[in-house]
C-alpha cells in the first residue's frame, strides 16, 4: 500500500467520521487503519500532527461509525510499538553492538519522543476513563490503553501522570471485574518494580480479594501470577488456587 503522511491520514480519518457511510460498513475504518504511515523508527509523527491524530480517534469513538472501537484498538496497538521503539532508543544504556551503527538521539529528539509520549500517556489514561455508555467489549479498548502505558510506565518523567493512572487501576482492580483486569494489574505491578518501591500491603489485599470474586480465569491467573513474582504465594499455591478456581466454574 502506498505510503501516505500523517496529515493525509488524519484527512481521511476525519473524512471518515463525518460521512454517512461508515455508520453502515466497516470497510472505511478498517483501509484507514491499514494505511497509518508508522513503519518503526522511520516515520515518526510531529507531536503537533499527534494531537490532531489523537483528537480524530476522541471524535471517532464518540462517532457512529462502523467498526470504531475495533479501529481504536489496532491504532493503540500501532501505538504500542513505536512507544516501545522510542523508549528503547532513547536508552543512554543501549550498546553499539546491539545495533550496528547506533547513534545516540540528539537532545532535540529526546524532547520530541518524550512529548510525545506525555501526549500518549495523556490519551491512554482518558482511553481507560472514558467507555461510551451503549458501547459493548469495552474492556478491549481499556486493556489496549492499559498495555500502552506499560510501555510508558518505565519513564519516570511521566510519574504524575503514571501515578494518577496506577490510583484509576486500583480502584478498577477493588470494584471491577471484566477482561481488562490483568493488563491493570500489570500496570500497578510493573510500576512500583521499576520505582524499587515494595508492593503495599492494601495492594496485595486487593489482589487477594479479586481472586475471590472473579468469574473471568485470565483474571485469577494475572491475581496468582502476580502474587508469585512479588513472594507472597509459591507456584505450587498458584496452580493449587487455579485449581479451585476452575473447579468452582463446573
């Protein structure tokens, strides 16, 4: 598929959204997705022509049309790999044998990638708070947002943000139960171990207390797994609760 700018693409992202069509096929939604100009490191967007991006997918999923949280999603996904590009290289750790001929980032773009990744973290978060009301599988779009700060939570310049996102993530893991829940509690999980910061005991708690009331598996075993690697059960405990677990589904 011919390469086209960001600009282009948010065009026709827009175009998309306010034509009467989409409402009634997927088709539109899903040769925009396809045509996102991102190819690794090579195009990476301005953060002015990001924030239009990001204020197009805000009007998409308020839109009617066809298809939009399933295009959110994959956009997110895209998202989720030029995050992981941009931390990795912005890393002053990386080694030239890695990758050959590397090049440490000027300052210039070490302040372009990290804007760019306050304006992602911004999203995401919103992404995770704000579910259209008549919407169904919106844990798809809340996981995908939650999947994308993990990759972000490794820069502590975004620990404002980051920390209002672990609160949010708390409080779904105390009164929550869907299918979004493990990437949550990954988030929570990844950000305190990166900090150096010990698990608080109210965490574990909660941890504890969503086991019990979960009827999703994916949720008891991101509970268990997580209980594991932070010391307080061993895997013979986690296969054992797994075990009852699915015994209480027959």
């Amino acid at each position: 598929m011919k390469q086209i700018s960001y600009e282009q693409w948010v065009k026709n992202l827009n175009e998309i959204i306010d034509s009467p069509a989409p409402r009634r096929t997927t088709m539109p939604l899903r040769q925009c997705e396809h045509s996102l100009p991102y190819r690794r490191l090579e195009r990476v967007p301005a953060p002015e022509v990001l924030e239009e991006i990001l204020a197009a997918l805000l009007r998409l999923r308020h839109s009617r049309c066809a298809g939009r949280l399933e295009f959110e999603v994959g956009v997110m996904r895209r998202f989720w790999m030029l995050v992981m590009d941009l931390v990795f290289f912005d890393d002053p750790n990386v080694e030239g044998e890695l990758i050959p001929d590397f090049k440490p980032p000027t300052q210039e773009v070490v302040h372009r990638n990290l804007t760019i990744m306050r304006l992602l973290a911004d999203y995401a978060f919103e992404a995770v708070k704000d579910q259209p009301k008549k919407e169904k599988k919106t844990s798809q779009r809340i996981r995908a947002a939650f999947e994308l700060l993990e990759e972000l939570v490794r820069r502590k310049e975004l620990d404002e943000r980051l920390q209002e996102t672990v609160n949010y993530a708390r409080i779904m893991i105390r009164q929550d139960d869907n299918e979004s829940l493990p990437a949550a509690i990954t988030l929570v999980d990844l950000f305190y171990v990166t900090r150096e910061i010990a698990r608080p005991k109210d965490f574990i708690k909660e941890l504890n207390a969503l086991e019990e009331r979960t009827q999703h598996e994916s949720v008891a075993f991101a509970v268990n797994n997580t209980l594991v690697e932070i010391g307080e059960i061993d895997e013979l405990a986690a296969l054992d609760r797994m075990e009852y677990f699915r015994d209480g589904e027959e």
